[in-house]
C-alpha cells in the first residue's frame, strides 16, 4: 500500500506541478493573455483523458504482463525527452488564433510525460483492486489529490519565488525520472501476480453489471460543469487583474479541494446542507456577472466567486462519488470523469473564445449547475416539489438571460478574441460632452472626447501632465522625432505626433487595431506618419534592427497589469537597443494591486538608467485626467539635461534586496499593494 501510495502521491505531485511551470514558460510567447491559462488547461485535461482512455484500454484488453511491457516501453520512451523545456521556434507572432500553436508546442514539450503521469492514477488503481480484492482503491484517489493540491498550493509560495523557470524544470525532470523507476517497479510486481496471464475482462470473480448509458452521460455532465465553472471563474478573475499564477491556482486548488472531500470522505458531502448551499451561491455568482456587481472590489470577488466554485465542485463531485461503480469498472469511471473534464475545458478555452463575443460560458455554466441539480432531485419528488423545482429553475434562467443581454446591449462594439473581450460606449458628460470609452473586460484601456474642440486631446491616462505627457512634449521639442508606442488601445498618444514625426506602433491583438480605425479618430486625425505592426511588441522588436526612437512608450495591458514578460531584463535589454543615445523609455505602472515600481527601479539601476517616477492626480475641477503613474527611464546625461523641464517627478531607488526580474525569473508576492 506505501509503494502504490508513493508513486501516485509523486505522479500526481508532478502532473500539477509541470501545470504552472510549462504555463509560465510559454506566457511571454503568447501575449501574457489570461487565455494562455486556459489554452494550457483544455491540454491538460485533454491528456488527462487520453491518459484514462489508455488506462482503460490496457486495463480491459490486455494481461498484467502485457501491460507491464507496454508501459515500461513508454516510461523508458519518455526519458528520452527530458530535460522539460521548450523549442523558441513556437514563440507566437500576429496570430488571431494561437491556441492550436500553444497546444502543438505542449503536446512536443512535455505530451509523452504528462499522458504517462495522467495514466498512473485509474491504471495503478486497477492493479491495487486486482492484487488485492478485499481493499478499496478509491481512497488512493484521494491521495493524488492530496498530491495534486500541494503541488498547486507550493507553486506560488515556494518554488516561483525562489527558483528561475529552467531549475524549476530540470528538478521536476529528474522528480519524473524517480517515478518512472517506481512506476516500472510496480508494473512488474502486478505482472508477477497469480493469474497475470489472464485478461481482466475475461476474469469471472466479478459478475457487477457494467453501467449503462444514462450513468455514463450523467457523468460526463457532472464533470463538464465541474471543469467549466472552474476554468470560467478563472478567466472572469485574470481578465481584470493579470494572467498570474496565484490566480491560476487558487480555483484550481478550490477544484482538487472538493475531489479530495468527496472521494477520500464522502460523508463529508451532506447532500442536504450543499444542495441548501447551492442557490445562495447561483444567485450571488449570477449578482457579481451582472453589471450591479462589477462595482464591487476585486479582493472581495476573488474571495466570493472561489466560495461560490467551492460549493459547485461538491455538489458536483459529491453526486459523482455517490454513484461511483464497483471497483471493477474504476478505468470506465474516471474514463467518464475525463471526458467531462476535457470537454468543459474545451468549451471555455477553445469554443467560446472563436463563438462569443462576450464570456458568456459563465453564466451558461450556472445554468448547467442548476438544470443538473434539477435532474438529480427530480426522481425523488412528488408532483408539487417538481412543480416548485420547474419554475425555479426557468427564472433562474430568465436571470442568467438577462445578465448575459446586459453585457452587450448598449455598446457601439463587442468584439472578443483569445486575447481579450473588447467593449466600445458612449458616456455622456455633462462638462466635455460625449466620451468614446474602450474596455477591455471591465477596464478603462483609454477614450477619446468627441467634442471638435476635445477630439485630438490626449485624455484619462495620457494627459500633458503625466509622465508620458511631459516625455513625449518637452523632449526634443520642435524637432522631428522618430517615436515607438507598445500597445495602441484607442490611439490617445498619436495625438502627441506632429508633423514629420513618424510613430511605430506595436499592437498584438487585431480586434484593438480595427477598433481603433473604425470607433475612434486618433490614428487619422494624426498628423504623425503612423505605421500600426500587428504582433507582440517586445517579440517584433527582438527581430527588428535597431529603430532609434527618440521616445519608446510601453503601454501593454492585459486586464489591469503589464505582462510580465515585457518589464523583465531581458526586455528592457531590447527597449534599450531601439533608443537614440538620448533616448527615453516611458513604463505605464499605473496599477490597482500591483505595485511594479520596484521592477523598473532594479531595472533601472542594472542597465545603469535614471528611473523617474511620476505620479499624476489631477485636480477636482479636471474633467479629461485620470490618475496615472509612469516611470521615465534615461541615461544619467539626459536626465541632467531635461530636469529642469519636468515636474512632478521623483527619482527611483532600487528597494534592498530585490531581485530583478527576468525572463525566467519573477515574483509577483513581493509586489501587492
């Protein structure tokens, strides 16, 4: 029982500990895109079927002495593609749809490895109940759980912050190479059993029917909704904050939290209290997606929607235990199991993003919640509670309908991509007249006043007095300028572009650049020579001779953060090499629960720069500003020269013992507000 608990406990350590690691090592391929996450896991979960499908397949077709000579032939297979890492030739260029990109660079990165971890859970399982009839496997379950939650849970606070990405991977390959041994060990030790000649299927000493087709979709129901509430309640929080592990991981630990529950103590799913449970939090997840709910904090809602994910996954899971098979039929159980897992990962990661043009997955994942808890309580009521249960359920979806037509009616434009959902509107201001807003999930990327006298104003974040502002008015004024901007949103900063100037910009995703020549006039009005470059900012620089901007703007977004990829050494090694001698680098920090001016101090001070901080808050009566900060990076000989004709401004200085951040190196815990 310890050597088959051992080897589960580290092939389930492993399968979630390689989740973040490989995620984290393609995010700056890829845009830094919450949709990265997701595209990562509908290939998690799809192996993770592949692996149960294998499992079955061996299980039931094949002796313990075969199956052993074919699974050591694969672990021994496997090695051979160690050490984890990963080919730079994948790295992502102007693609409107990368996710089969992303899935081809996992399947040759880690493919082999992970579907052999995914296979260890249900196939060693199987040998357990074989080898020793009168015992339950099922609690060895429990332990991969167990296994698989600490993995997650150690990532952010143990092993991101105090190891680079590449000793990450080659102590995980050498942590895989321990479990092949012991892997191969029990394989034989199954194969040298009494009667391992003998197929299971053929064997008679269990006569249990095998479950029929109603058990099986039921299943697969259960598991789908399970997977698509975790990977939409992911997406809804990295959207607006930043495609980060802790927020990965969090709901994903939430997940395993409730399989570890169910399967290793059922009792511990009360049917009556969770399904008690269960309208509160359909109808405070429903409150928080409709537009009464975006009001409130992040915090709160990152707190709430992993509570409200918590009561979901054990109602789902704790229905799933309570009509488990006979032992004799596990593989075709977690076979099932998968096969939900895979397509609710699919439909969140894969389908909706090229369907929708809003998130609507989440509210459709309450309605699956709530018409599977109908099927599950229908047999046992009598006609009124039934009659209750109908009606309840059709308000309840009205509501969703109603939450899901409110994210879009009203606006000019939804549009949405792997990269972001975007939003256009008018808001009427009774001081300036109407503001054309962009959004990006639910945050302000930039507007522009459409009032003649406003219209090529740069305004909210980009006002003359921010950082930016008195960079791109005081430097070099009067004379042409040669000037890069990484992020276009609506356009606010070609307004700063005079005649003669020419402005390079960097723009990833497409939908942001249509919307900008179609919704708002700063790319016309300017009177800049404008050349938009679909693409990853840093990644086209990286292959692009030196441009000599006189002033290159970094102003990436994903939700509310920079990527991370683009505030690393090895980026601003690339920023430094497009700069004139007198150069400036302008970094928007501006930032709700990050504070990244410690990365561009230590930046800063690594490359020899002069880092300024600016910190703008304009006045009451300003009606065109928003807050902003931005940092200015120079040489110590421009910052003597320019000075005197900024305002507002302190000098960085790196914070004692920090470390910088590269491209495989980064720690977002020592950075929150």
């Amino acid at each position: 029982m310890l050597l088959y608990a051992l080897t589960i406990f580290l092939s389930a350590f492993l399968l979630f500990q390689v989740q973040p690691v490989t995620a984290k090592m393609i995010l700056p391929w890829f845009g830094g895109s919450s949709s990265v996450w997701s595209t990562c896991m509908v290939f998690f979960q799809t192996a993770l079927l592949a692996g149960y499908l294998y499992a079955h397949w061996i299980h039931e077709k094949f002796s313990p002495r075969r199956q052993a000579v074919v699974h050591t032939a694969l672990l021994a297979v496997s090695l051979f593609l160690l050490p984890l890492g990963a080919d730079p030739a994948w790295k992502g260029e102007a693609l409107a749809h990368p996710s089969l990109r992303i899935l081809g660079l996992l399947s040759a990165m880690v493919g082999l490895p992970y579907f052999l971890l995914a296979t260890t859970g249900p196939l060693l399982q199987a040998w357990f109940a074989r080898m020793y009839p009168g015992r339950t496997p099922y609690r060895l379950y429990a332990i991969s759980n167990v296994a698989s939650m600490l993995a997650l849970l150690s990532y952010p606070v143990l092993v991101e912050p105090n190891f680079r990405v590449r000793v990450q991977a080659v102590a995980w390959s050498w942590a895989f190479g321990g479990f092949a041994l012991l892997c191969t060990v029990l394989a034989w030790r199954a194969a040298s059993s009494p009667g391992a000649s003998r197929v299971p299927s053929t064997e008679s000493s269990d006569q249990s029917p095998r479950p029929g087709f109603a058990a099986c979709a039921l299943w697969i129901a259960l598991a789908a909704c399970a997977s698509t509430l975790l990977l939409a309640t992911t997406t809804h929080l990295t959207q607006d904050v930043a495609a980060v592990p802790f927020l990965w991981i969090l709901p994903l630990s939430v997940y395993l939290l409730t399989f570890i529950l169910c399967f290793e103590s059922p009792d511990l799913y009360v049917r009556k209290v969770f399904l008690c449970l269960l309208p509160f939090a359909l109808a405070g997840a429903a409150y928080l997606l409709s537009a009464r709910g975006a009001g409130i904090k992040i915090p709160a809602q990152i707190l709430c929607f992993n509570l409200f994910l918590f009561v979901f996954c054990m109602v789902c899971h704790g229905e799933l235990v309570s009509r488990r098979p006979n032992a004799r039929h596990l593989t075709l159980f977690y076979l099932m199991l998968s096969l939900g897992g895979a397509l609710g990962g699919s439909f969140v990661g894969l389908m909706a993003p090229a369907l929708f043009n809003a998130y609507y997955e989440f509210p459709l994942g309450l309605a699956l919640c709530a018409a599977l808890t109908a099927v599950v309580l229908w047999a046992g009521q009598g006609g009124r509670a039934r009659l209750v249960l109908s009606c309840t359920l059709a308000a309840y979806m009205v509501w969703l309908g109603f939450i899901m037509r409110e994210s879009v009616v009203g606006y000019i434009t939804v549009v949405r991509n792997f990269y972001s959902q975007l939003r256009v509107y008018d808001a009427d201001d009774e001081e300036v007249g109407l503001r054309r807003k962009l959004v990006h999930g639910r945050i302000n990327h930039g507007e522009q006043i459409l009032a003649p006298v406003y219209r090529s104003r740069p305004v909210s974040y980009f006002c003359p007095g921010t950082g930016v502002g008195q960079a791109l008015t005081v430097h070099k004024g009067g004379q042409k300028r040669n000037i890069g901007i990484l992020g276009l949103g609506c356009g606010p900063l070609l307004a700063y572009g005079k005649p003669g100037d020419i402005i390079r910009v960097y723009e990833i995703n497409p939908q942001v650049l249509e919307i900008a020549r179609s919704q708002f006039s700063f790319l016309t009005d300017s009177p800049a020579h404008v050349e938009a470059v679909l693409g990853d900012g840093r990644l086209t620089l990286e292959r692009e001779p030196s441009r000599k901007f006189d002033v290159l703007v970094m102003d990436a977004f994903s939700g509310d953060s920079v990527p991370t990829h683009l505030i690393t050494l090895e980026a601003f090694e690339t920023y430094f090499r497009h700069l004139k001698p007198d150069g400036i680098l302008a970094v928007n920090v501006t930032n709700t629960y990050l504070d990244l001016r410690p990365v561009i101090a230590a930046a800063a001070h690594h490359f020899h720069k002069v880092a300024l901080d600016f910190i703008f808050k304009p006045d009451d009566s300003d009606d065109l500003c928003f807050t902003a900060s931005w940092v200015l990076m120079m040489s110590e000989e421009q910052y003597r020269a320019m000075k005197a004709d900024l305002s507002n401004w302190t000098v960085l200085t790196p914070r004692p013992g920090f470390r910088p951040w590269t491209d495989d190196y980064s720690n977002l815990v020592r950075i929150l507000y």
